[in-house]
C-alpha cells in the first residue's frame, strides 16, 4: 500500500506545472534572442505578475539597462514571434529592471569560475635577489612601509620563484 505522500507526488508527476514550464520556456526564448555578451549581465526573466504581456528582465547595472532599453523594441519583436506566434497577441511590452540581486549572482558565477592555482612552495632569495629588493625599498622613507614593501616584495618574488620551479619537469 502506497503511502499518501507517495501518492501525491505520483499526482504532481503525473502533472506538469504550467507555470514552471511558461517559465522555463520564457527564459529559452531570451537565451535564443540575446546574445552571449547580454546575457552576461541579465538574469531573472520573467512575466509581470500584473500584466502577463510584460515581460521583465533583470539587469545588472543601470548602464546595462540603458543599453537595452535602446534595444528593446527590437526583443519584444523577437521574444514575441517565439513566444507567441500569429495569430496569438503579441508582447506588448519589455521592462528591463536593475536588480542587486541579480547583481551579486553574476558576480558569483564568476567568481565560481575561476581556476585556483594548485599550491605552490616558494623558494627562497638569492643573496642577489634579497640584496636588489633592500635596494629598490631603501627610496622609501617610511621605515615601516619600507619593511612592508620588502615583505611583500621578497614574498612575491619567492612564490614566482616556486611557481617556475614547478612547471620545470
């Protein structure tokens, strides 16, 4: 005997929600109409939940939206002849709106994107090296920002030191 969880997710199985396909089938037609470089910093889009002929579309930044709404027109006609073939009425209408939240996604996914280096272990100055780096900190007249600099210095050149050492088979 099947328990009635079980039985209600048979139902909704069974079942396809409208909404979730509308909306997965709007966020196809924006990825076939935009190019690569738009849907860079777009996000969400989505139908108004006032108007069902206006679609919506979050943005990153204000300049980005300013760049599209040069373009909109053009999208509503090709969002439209996807979505919404003759005879069906076409969109009327594409809002862009500035979103911080879709703001800091993009900025995840780039983020998420990036490689990190495996570790690498530095190796230490020649007298020459640690000699040249006292030198070209000796202009600083700070004491305390020229032992900084020197620190920060001498670590970046041993990790570049171990990072070559490392490629070497």
């Amino acid at each position: 005997m099947q328990s009635i969880q079980d039985n209600l997710n048979n139902y909704l199985q069974e079942r396809p929600n409208p909404q979730a396909q509308s909306a997965a089938h709007l966020r196809y037609a924006w990825e076939q109409v935009a190019p690569e470089a738009v849907l860079a910093f777009t996000g969400s889009v989505i139908y108004d939940k006032k108007d069902p002929n206006t679609i919506v579309i979050y943005t990153t930044s204000a300049l980005h939206k300013a760049e599209l709404d040069l373009e909109k027109e053009l999208y509503r006609i090709q969002l439209s002849s996807i979505l919404r073939p003759p005879p069906l009425s076409p969109i009327d209408e594409i809002r862009f709106v500035v979103s911080r939240w879709t703001s800091k996604q993009k900025a995840l996914q780039k983020t998420s994107l990036i490689v990190t280096p495996s570790k690498v272990e530095p190796l230490a100055l020649s007298a020459q090296e640690e000699r040249h780096a006292r030198e070209i900190t000796a202009l600083v007249r700070d004491p305390e920002l020229k032992q900084s600099l020197y620190k920060a210095m001498k670590a970046q050149i041993e990790w570049k030191k171990g990072r070559e050492a490392s490629k070497t088979p």
